[in-house]
C-alpha cells in the first residue's frame, strides 16, 4: 500500500492527540469489589508513588513503569490494580471480581483486603480519599438490606442513575475501617457503560475532597484578611488627618501592609482556583450520572449542592476578599503617594519662586552696578583715544589730547550705555 506523503508534523501532535483517549473507563461486570484511595503528594511523593508501583510489579514478576507514564493499568491475577498520576495526587483503584455473596449472613469483602497489607500501609503520600464500592446485581430487597446493613441508616443518600439501569446509596462517611463506602446495584447495564458510570463515582468522591482542601485555607486567610482590613482602615485614617513629617511612616508602614497581602494572596490563590476547578467537575460528574430521585432518599446532586455549597462560597469569599483588599491597598498607596508628589510639587514651586527672587535680586545688583560698568568701560576707551591723539597730533590732528579725550567722553559713554542695553534686550527675549 503506498504512503502518502505527510507534511512537517508538530512535534506535539501525537501527545495532543491521545490526551482524549488518557486514562479511559474500563470495561466492568458486577458483582465487583472496588477500592479507591487517593495520595495527596507532591513532586517528590508522586515520584516515590511510581517507584512503589515497580515494587509491586517487580513482587509479581512484571515490567516496572517507565518515567514518562503516568496511569497504568495491570492484572495481578484475578485482582485489577488501576494507578493514575494527577497533578496533586495519586489515585489507586483495585478491582477483584466476586462470587455472589451471601447477603444475608455476611458482608462483601472490599477488594483492599487482596492487595499485601504492608505494601498498602506504605503508600507514598497522604490519604486523602478511600472508598469501598461494591457492584452487585439486581434491585431486590436483599440487596436494599446490605443498604441498610452496611451504611448509616440515618444518613443514606441515594438514587437511581444511569437512566434507571442502576441505583447507587452511600452515606459519606468514614466507618470503622477507615473507608467510606457506596453500594452500586445494576441491572441491565453492559460493561462499558458500568465501567464509565464507576469511574464517574470515583471521580465525584476525589474531586469533592480535592475541592475541600481549600476550606482550611481560606478559614486560615479569614483571620489574615481580618487583621490586614483592619490595619488598612486605621491607615486611611491615619493618612486623612497626618501632617508631612508622618508621611514617610505612614508610606512604610502601608508598604510593609500590602506586602503581607499580597505575600498571602500568592500563596493561597493556586489553591482557590484548584479548588474552583474541582468544585466545577463534581458538578460535571454528577450531572453526567444522570440521576432520578428513589422515594425517601436524598440524591447525590441535591445532597452535595446543600452541604458543599457553604464550603465552596467560603473559598470564593475569600477569593473575591482578598482581590478587593489588594485593590484597596493599591488606591490608598496611590492616594498617599499623589498626596506625597503634591507636596513635592509645592516644594519644587517654592524653590523656583526662591530662585526666581534671587534672579531678580542678581538683576537688580547688575542695573545698580550698570552705571559703573558704563564708567569703567568709557574711561578705558576714553584712555587709548588720548593716546592716539597723541600719536595724531604729530601727523597732523588739530586738537590737543585733552580736548580729543573731553569731546569722545559722550560719545563713548553713549555708545558704551547703548550697547549694554541692546545685549540685555538679547538676552531677556530668549
């Protein structure tokens, strides 16, 4: 088969081309134990979570992860281990099929109990999210019971998804083993479409815990911001009523003021907008699950929407707080600074009037010295035309010395005065 020639290709082109295919839902089919735990970690704890993954794989004899991958999906027998890479954590999904369970002499087992103990104990990281969710089949009343039997009772939270093909319960609570955990009850629904509807569980549950890691920041900003406004209201008083020698404390002391804020606004902001971001996918998630209300039930969507809706208007409160005080700081640090170049303004005003009162004066000297300069210049003058007429008297020149010198006094003064004048009408018109 020929080939057709293909033209330069973007060095990026196929990385942006299998993002849409990253980290895609797998194919599931009840009944199903699932466990999923996120690690928050940072650079240095998501690079220890892919060395832990190849002790793993090493125990079972497989290829470890290269450096560049960042989910992975492996079979460790009958038990499936899921591992995906985030920007602030880690999640790790293990998924073992079950044989159907007698329900009503025992509870189902998660499927953490088939991963070794240890190697789970020392995942990099801290836990942020861990869930047990079973997948089982069918609606009955049985099932309906392990509801009951396994979750708060006072606290269920339920609905029917996925267009009536399934129903999901969970009451979002840490139990005993320090998991929380859902019930998935399927009925006529294919692999894929179980396989995305799980994934969309997980990923409500992750999302919402990411979404709250901004809660205490913002409750720790409250207290900042709380004190900075304070700060700021007796500075504005401060600088209404303050004469010019308390400017350059009050200028420290507002510089000192809006680096703190800004200091504090740097290092929450990314956790606000991540926060923001998770809050907008749990909403995406649920939406995408498509629930229907089952009687005398809360749904996911009514029950996250009541009790996330304080945490999220504290984060953006705080959000929108922290901007207004910046940009409160900056119009008071710009007034101070217009009322410090004012005052610069006048000084700079008074100096020129102060100079021009010294030219004035120096002019006023040079008029009242004018006379004698007239003086010393004619008597100069004066002088070398006695001593030519001197010289002139002997080829000739009718007058004597004396009387030469006496008729050029007027003239030379005249031309001398006339001259002095005519410079400074020069001199003044430019």
């Amino acid at each position: 088969m020929l080939h057709t020639p293909q033209p330069t290709q973007h060095p990026d082109r196929a990385l942006l081309h299998n993002e849409i295919h990253a980290r895609p839902p797998e194919a599931l089919t009840a009944p199903l134990a699932i466990t999923h735990v996120v690690m928050l970690a940072d650079a240095e704890g998501r690079a220890a979570s892919r060395a832990h993954l190849a002790t793993l794989l090493r125990d079972h004899h497989l290829a470890p992860p290269d450096a560049q991958t960042t989910h992975l999906r492996i079979a460790l027998g009958p038990l499936r281990v899921r591992w995906e890479l985030h920007t602030e954590f880690v999640t790790w999904t293990f998924m073992l099929p079950m044989a159907e369970p007698d329900l009503a002499t025992r509870t189902p087992a998660a499927a953490a109990e088939s991963v070794p103990h240890g190697w789970l104990a020392a995942l990099p990281g801290q836990c942020l999210c861990s869930l047990n969710l079973w997948a089982l089949a069918g609606h009955d009343d049985e099932t309906h019971a392990l509801a009951r039997q396994l979750l708060h009772e006072d606290q269920l939270i339920g609905s029917s998804v996925a267009g009536g093909l399934a129903e999901v319960t969970t009451d979002f609570a840490i139990h005993a083993d320090g998991s929380s955990r859902m019930l998935l009850h399927v009925g006529g629904m294919s692999a894929r479409r179980l396989g995305r509807l799980v994934q969309r569980l997980l990923e409500i549950e992750t999302y919402r815990m990411a979404a709250m890691l901004g809660l205490p920041a913002a409750q720790q900003a409250g207290a900042v911001l709380a004190s900075a406004e304070g700060e700021l209201a007796a500075l504005a008083e401060a600088i209404r009523s303050a004469d010019r020698d308390a400017e350059p404390a009050l200028l420290d002391r507002l510089t000192r003021l809006a680096g703190q804020v800004e200091s504090q606004h740097a290092a929450t902001h990314s956790r606000f907008s991540a926060s923001t971001a998770y809050f907008e996918l749990v909403d995406r998630r649920i939406q995408d699950i498509g629930e229907t209300r089952l009687a005398g039930l809360q749904t996911i969507a009514e029950f996250m929407d009541r009790r996330l809706t304080p945490a999220r208007k504290t984060c953006e409160w705080a959000t929108r707080r922290q901007d207004a005080l910046s940009q409160r700081v900056s119009r008071i640090s710009n007034l101070l600074r217009t009322r410090v170049e004012i005052e610069q303004q006048q000084s700079s005003q008074a100096l020129l009037a102060t100079m021009n009162r010294r030219g004035d004066l120096q002019l006023k000297l040079q008029s009242t010295v004018e006379g004698l300069s007239v003086a010393a210049i004619t008597y100069y003058i004066v002088g070398l035309v006695s001593y030519l007429a001197k010289g002139a008297q002997k080829l000739g020149w009718p007058w004597s010395p004396e009387s030469t010198a006496a008729l050029a006094i007027p003239l030379v003064a005249g031309t001398v005065w006339w001259s002095l004048r005519r410079l400074h009408r020069r001199v003044f018109s430019h």
